[in-house]
C-alpha cells in the first residue's frame, strides 16, 4: 500500500486538491478536518468533555464550532486542551481508515509534520502559494487578522513544509493547471 501525506498551510489549495483526487481520480482520501468536524458533531465522548472543558459552546446539546473556534483563537490552553482531546480519536479513525486500504490512498492532514503523521506516509505532496494570495483567500473566507496569526503561528512555514515534502505542488495558477499538475505526480507514483 502506498500512502501519500497532502498537507500544505491554510488556504494553499490543500480541499480544492483532495476533492480532486477523492471525486475524479476515485482515490480514496482521509480528510481530516472533516473527521474532525464529525468527532464534534457526534461522537459522544468529545461531546461529553466539552461539557467540562468549555460548556459556554454548547447550544442546544450541540457542540458550536463557530463558538469553539473563536474561544480557541483567544485560549491558547484551551486549543492545546482541544488538541489533546481530538488527536489520540483522529488517530484512531486513521488507523481504521489505513486498515481498509490495500493499494495507493492519501492522508489530508493540514498539520501532517507538526503532529508527526507523515511518517506514516511514503511520499508527501505539499501546496503552496504566494503569502499574499494566501492572506487574500483568507481575507475572502472572512478571517480577521487576529485569527489570520494565530493559524499561521501554530502551523509549520509554507516554505519548511515544502522543504520536508517529496513534491511541492504550486497553487498561484489557473486551478486547472495545478489539478493537471497533481495529476501528474499521481501518475507518476501509481508507475
């Protein structure tokens, strides 16, 4: 089995190029801010924690992550709360997801180096792009500037991560071009 790590900072082009591969190319994708997502929306024992951990971001016994995300951007020990909570769960759901796959399948971890999961992984592509197109589609998905550092502080540098990585795929282009680009190193590694 082969498994490649996508990563890449906030706004590089990182769900425009899973989609890609997990839609077009049938390639299956552990995405895991949508994993994420569903350990808060419905696994119990997350639910149960937040009671203790931050109960103001309960609404209707549901878990608010438009509350929790802006509680997390202003409590840096309760992010580092959050992640001790969600990562060893996330963890399991990739053992699970790995121990379903027998031939090529992509890890869509966005902090694959800082939580060390890419030495799960054979070969690791990462995106990138100018930091000003990048402040700009943050700009555009509503980020203050606050938010903007905080993100951008707790992850690795573009340019580390695409040190680190086997292949470094640009996203300053035309869409297409980057997706024909992706499609190429998929070719490449499936030789």
């Amino acid at each position: 089995m082969q498994i490649i790590g996508l990563t890449g900072s906030i706004a590089s082009g990182k769900s425009t190029a899973s989609h890609y591969l997990k839609s077009v190319l049938m390639i299956p994708v552990f995405d895991a801010d949508e994993e994420v997502r569903k350990l808060y929306e419905f696994d119990e024992t997350v639910k149960d924690a937040m009671y203790e951990l931050c109960p103001s971001a309960i609404r209707g016994g549901e878990i608010s992550l438009i509350i929790l995300k802006e509680m997390a951007f202003d409590q840096p020990d309760l992010l580092k709360k959050l992640e001790a909570l969600i990562h060893p769960l996330l963890k399991e759901r990739l053992d699970e997801f790995l121990d379903d796959q027998d031939e090529l399948c992509v890890l869509d971890i966005p902090l694959l180096f800082e939580t060390g999961w890419n030495s799960f992984c054979s070969q690791i592509i990462t995106l990138v792009c100018d930091e000003s197109l990048q402040l700009e589609r943050l700009k555009k998905r509503g980020l203050t500037d606050h938010q903007i550092e905080v993100i951008l502080s707790r992850q690795m540098p573009m340019q580390e991560k695409a040190n680190r990585s086997d292949y470094c795929l640009s996203s300053d282009g035309a869409e297409e071009e980057m997706l024909g680009n992706l499609q190429k190193i998929i070719e490449e590694l499936n030789d």
